[in-house]
C-alpha cells in the first residue's frame, strides 16, 4: 500500500508502477467526492453517493476507509480479495488512516509513505494542479503537514524528489531490495524530520 499527503506525487508514481509491473493488480477505491475533469468512473474511482456508500460500509463491504476532505473514500475488500485469489499483488493507493486499518487487517501487507522534498515545493505543486481555489490549497497544505507526521507508521519511507527515481526506488522496495528506503534507516529518519521541521 502506498501513502502520501496531497501532491507529494502518489498518483504519478502509482500510475508509473503500475505500467512496469504486470504482477501488479491496482484496487480502485471507491469515493463520494466529485469526479476531477479527467478522471473516469471505474477507473480512477467508483464514485458514488454518501448514502450508497454508508450503506456498503455498514455491510462490512470495504477493508478500509476514512474521512478525507469531507469525503469517504474506501477500499473493497471483495475486489482485493479476487486479485489475491488469482495470485496477484494488490495495489493499494490509501491515505494514512486507510493504511493503519489494513495494517490492522493484513499485518503481512508492505507499506510505502512517499514524502515531497519540501513543503514549498508541495505547495508548488497543489498550485501548479490549478484544480482548487486558494483557500482549499491552504487546507490541503495545513492537512498535509499534519499526514506527513504519520510516516513513521510506515515500513519505507521515499522522498519524490524526481518521478523516474522515486519510481525506482518503489520498484526496489516491491523486489526486496529497499532496504535502504526503511524507515528505520537512519538517513531516511534525518530526512523525513528535515522535512517536517522546514
């Protein structure tokens, strides 16, 4: 499963991972958010009502989900539970509230925190999307600060200061050579705290 605050790049990387690895099976969420002008229902999400989606959620129906925005976005545990039985690695792309559910869930599950390398340069980025109104950027800022401090919950840990070498580094990581990503690394710690700290 891979994690990220707002514009740090998680969807660029997954996307990427995705078209290398043809062992990998990506879980689309389902989401009561308003499709963005590009996104495809089915695809990117399942987007459906409030209503609906409580109701899928009373019935056990996701193995994750949480409160995002003043959105409910879940994952559905009968879709990844299909990839699984067909011998597939599942794909997960959740916030840090997902993650911890699932961790709770499949504690085997291998989870990657991406971090921009700095918050300026995430606030490039949310402005550069040019998707939301100033006011909306400065929460997503203030929320993603607050989510970068959860990068300890994480197995690994990559600063998305290039796509093509974050991209490796998730590569890495899914083959077992990430070591170096862990989060217990010590300079993966001095970097996430040099982040958090700017």
């Amino acid at each position: 499963m891979v994690s990220a605050p707002s514009g740090a790049g998680k969807t660029t990387l997954v996307r990427a991972l995705l078209g290398r690895e043809p062992k990998l099976e990506f879980s689309t969420s389902y989401t009561t958010r308003t499709p963005r002008a590009a996104e495809i229902d089915g695809k990117d999400y399942f987007f459906v009502s409030e209503s609906e989606f409580e109701a899928m959620r009373a019935a056990g129906a996701f193995l994750e989900s949480a409160r995002v925005f003043d959105n409910y976005y879940g994952t559905s545990r009968a879709v990844v539970d299909e990839h699984l039985a067909r011998g597939r690695s599942v794909l997960l792309e959740i916030d840090w509230q997902g993650a911890q559910q699932v961790r709770g869930r499949a504690p085997e599950a291998i989870s990657v925190f991406i971090m921009p390398p700095s918050k300026l340069e995430l606030a490039r980025r949310l402005r550069g999307r040019g998707t939301d109104p100033e006011h909306v950027i400065a929460r997503r800022l203030a929320d993603a600060v607050a989510d970068m401090e959860h990068w300890r919950e994480f197995d690994y840990v990559v600063v998305n200061r290039d796509v093509e070498r974050a991209i490796r580094a998730l590569e890495e990581i899914l083959a077992g050579a990430g070591d170096k990503y862990r989060t217990s690394a010590v300079p993966v710690m001095a970097e996430a705290e040099r982040i958090l700290a700017e």
